[in-house]
C-alpha cells in the first residue's frame, strides 16, 4: 500500500507516492531489534541512500543502528511499531526531502566534506539553498555523502581539468580556454553539471549580499555541528558560559527560550536544572523559585531525569548557604514542589538514598534528616488522596498548616515562628497547641 510522500498533502492524485513503511521486531531481551523490511524502496522514493532516514530513526529515537547494505537489511535496535517509525519519517522528509519553496520532493543533496556544507536543489521548482545542520543526522550525512553527489564529482572534475590543462600547458599547445579541449576528460567550465558555476550565476550586489549571509550561516551551522561532537564535559562548559553571560548582561529574565534552545543544541537538556542552580539560585532561592520559575520549568516539566539534576543543583546551593538554608530545606523542597518543578515519586526515590555525587555523605544526611519532615508529609498527603477521591478544602488547608508549623517549630527560630502565627490568626485558621511543650516552648 503507497502514500503520500507528503502525507499534509490529502490529494489522492498527488504524484509523489512511496510505500507505507513495514517494520518486523526481531530477538528478545537485550537483543531485540526492527527490521524496516522495505527500507531500499522507500528510500528509492525518497531519492536518499536508505541508511539515512535508518540513521535518522537512530537519531530520534536514541538507539543504535545496523547497515547490512548487501542483504538490504536495515535496523534499529529496540521494539518499535510501524506507525510511530511511519510518523517519524514524516519528520525527516520535512527536513531532509521536501523543497522549503514548493513543498515537492523532487530535491538532490549536495555534500561539500571539505567545508561542512550539505546544499539541497529543486528540479521543480529551482531553488537553491542551504540545510541547516544542526541536526545530528547531518554529521553522518557529511561523513557519508550520497554516491551521485554532484559537488564531490565536480571537484574530481575539475582536478582533471587542472591537471590536463598543466599537460597541455607543458606541451605546448596553450592555457585557458585556447587550448585544446578535445584532449579534455573533464567538461568546459560552461558545463551545466559544474556545481561551482551554478552557484555563482548572479553578480548582482543583491546576489552578493545574499551568499555573504549564506556564507555567515554557514560558518555557524559548522560550529554548531562541531559543538555537538565534542565530550559532555565541553558541551557543559559551554551551556554554563551561555547562562552565565545573559546572567551578566541582565538578559536573562526573558532568555528562558532562549536557554532552552542552546541546551537542546548541545544535547544537554536534563543537567539544565543543575546548571541554572548554580547561577541563579543563592540564600534567596525561596523568592528565586518563583522569579525563575518558568525557566526551570521548560526543562523539568515532565522530565524526572531533568527533575533529579534540580535536587542535585539543590544540594549544592545548600552547602554553599549551609548557615542559612539547612533550617529552611523542608520549606524549600516544598516550595519547589508547589511550583511543579519535583513530582512526588522523584522526591520519594531521591529521599530513599543519601548519595555523595554532589556534596560530601555528612552534609547529604543532615540534608535528607532536614527534609524528612516534608517527605513524610507528603506520602500522608499521598495516602489519603488515594484513600479518599475527594478532601474539603478545610481539610486540605489544615493538612498544610500542620505540616508548616511542625517544620517551623522544628527548624526556624522563635520569632520566624511568631510572624507565621500571626498571619495564621489574622486569616481566621484556628491552630492546636497541643505540642508545644514538647517543642521547649
């Protein structure tokens, strides 16, 4: 069964079809892998070398992939159905297949190895431009140009030429365009073929103007790709100087896109939360929450891993601020679950194991000791939501200001004490004082 190769398109006469991708799990374990059975032919529809849109998967995916180009096998470790690899394909045919200009896939590519470009021509329509290569799958692309690639073939091209016309020049029967081309392997420079000579056809001060930009954008997009090779460590380093500059030039209240965006570029999305600790998080950090607080949100929302950093970036700012914040930490942990920044079974699973991986195993236990109170909290919290569908909401704001007051007759000093009494009394909450004996007051 065929569809379109654009499937936007609902055009049961649309022209460009290729054929539904069929996928075969294979092995067990460990070891299980999908078979794309018909990779060759869509690929062949696509007119792209099958282990591209493979790698792509790879790619997306976060899994290895296998190439048997001989027994036309083509694989992706893990179990993945049909259609979601269906709809991921979508995704590389918008990037990699369709002209930006006329949506038609009737594109080539054009690998330029020596200066890290891939160009991309339309027969459709004519346009010419520029892939933007900070996709992961541009690397492999640039190590691995299509076979018909006409950049690489013009310049083999033109190095016969060059060496012909040094022959001839040493022959004796002239240079340049006097000589005798009938001697020639390799087309006047007039040639249609000749890449080089495409993309200098207009001389225009527009025109120019135009392949200096390209030219900038280039050279950015081969940063950009060399970035992604190197070592977590760098890619780190280099996340954390980004910060640290918006932090420096005051930009860094409205860069929460911004920051993101570098983070995804560098493939360093999950430690985000741990990095943003360190730069904006001090002995303030209960009104820092709030401030920034959508910045931590566009990495931890529905991210644990991202969420496990945030408690790790944590423990850092309170051993920087032990004096001040140690007393506060249930306050604060609770502070920053009220903001959606931890969910409960993150805050659970980290309270089960004191770890040493970001400060020293003593200060970790008075950590976790601190906290108890607020994880206790909130797996009472926990039991009787899951006991009882529906709570008052009296008995919901009690539950709070239970828990609040034996945090503060716990960790906070007398008078801290005092000012949240206050407020309780003035907002009408009526208050046990059945344990304060025991608390030494």
């Amino acid at each position: 069964m065929s569809v379109n190769v654009n499937r936007s398109v609902s055009d049961q006469f649309y022209r460009y079809k290729m054929p539904r991708l069929i996928a075969k799990v294979e092995g067990k374990g460990n070891g299980i892998k999908t078979v794309i059975v018909n990779m060759v032919d869509v690929a062949k529809a696509l007119n792209r070398p099958p282990t591209y849109p493979t790698k792509f998967f790879g790619c997306e995916l976060g899994a290895q992939t296998q190439f048997d180009t001989k027994n036309d096998r083509y694989i992706v470790n893990g179990s993945h159905e049909a259609n979601k690899l269906q709809d991921m394909l979508d995704g590389f045919i918008r990037k990699f297949v369709l002209c930006p200009e006329c949506d038609n896939p009737e594109t080539d590519l054009h690998v330029n190895p020596k200066k890290q470009t891939i160009g991309t021509s339309c027969k459709a329509c004519g346009y010419r431009g520029m892939l933007d290569t900070r996709h992961k799958l541009c690397t492999f692309i640039l190590k691995n140009p299509p076979e018909s690639n006409e950049s690489g073939s013009a310049s083999v091209k033109k190095e016969k030429e060059k060496k012909n016309r040094k022959k001839d020049k040493e022959n004796g029967s002239g240079s340049g365009e006097a000589g005798n081309h009938d001697n020639f392997d390799a087309p006047q420079a007039v040639d249609g073929d000749d890449d080089d000579e495409d993309w200098a056809e207009e001389t225009t001060e527009e025109a120019q103007r135009r392949r200096m930009e390209e030219i900038s954008d280039h050279a950015k997009n081969l940063t950009l790709s060399e970035d992604l090779e190197k070592p977590l460590e760098e890619r780190v380093n280099l996340f954390y100087n980004f910060v640290k500059q918006k932090k420096e030039s005051g930009t860094i209240d409205g860069a929460d896109k911004e920051i993101l965006a570098e983070a995804e570029r560098l493939d360093v999305k999950a430690m985000g939360p741990l990095i943003l600790s360190e730069l904006l998080f001090n002995e303030n950090i209960r009104d820092q929450i709030k401030k920034y607080k959508r910045h931590f949100l566009r990495f931890c929302h529905n991210n644990k891993k991202a969420q496990k950093y945030l408690l790790g970036g944590f423990e850092c700012v309170v051993k920087l601020h032990q004096v001040q914040l140690l007393p506060r930490v249930p306050i604060i942990l609770k502070d920053l679950y009220d903001a959606d920044l931890l969910e409960e079974d993150v805050i659970f699973a980290w309270a089960e194991k004191v770890s040493k991986k970001y400060v020293s195993k003593e200060l970790a236990k008075e950590i976790h000791a601190k906290a108890a109170p607020f994880v206790k909290w909130l797996k009472e919290a926990e039991e009787e939501s899951e006991g009882s569908e529906e709570e008052e909401e009296e008995d919901d704001e009690n539950v709070e200001v239970d828990f609040l007051l034996k945090s503060l007759l716990s960790h906070f000093l007398y008078f801290e004490y005092l000012q949240v009494f206050l407020i309780f009394c003035h907002r009408g909450i009526k208050v046990q004082f059945t344990d304060f004996s025991s608390q030494g007051f």
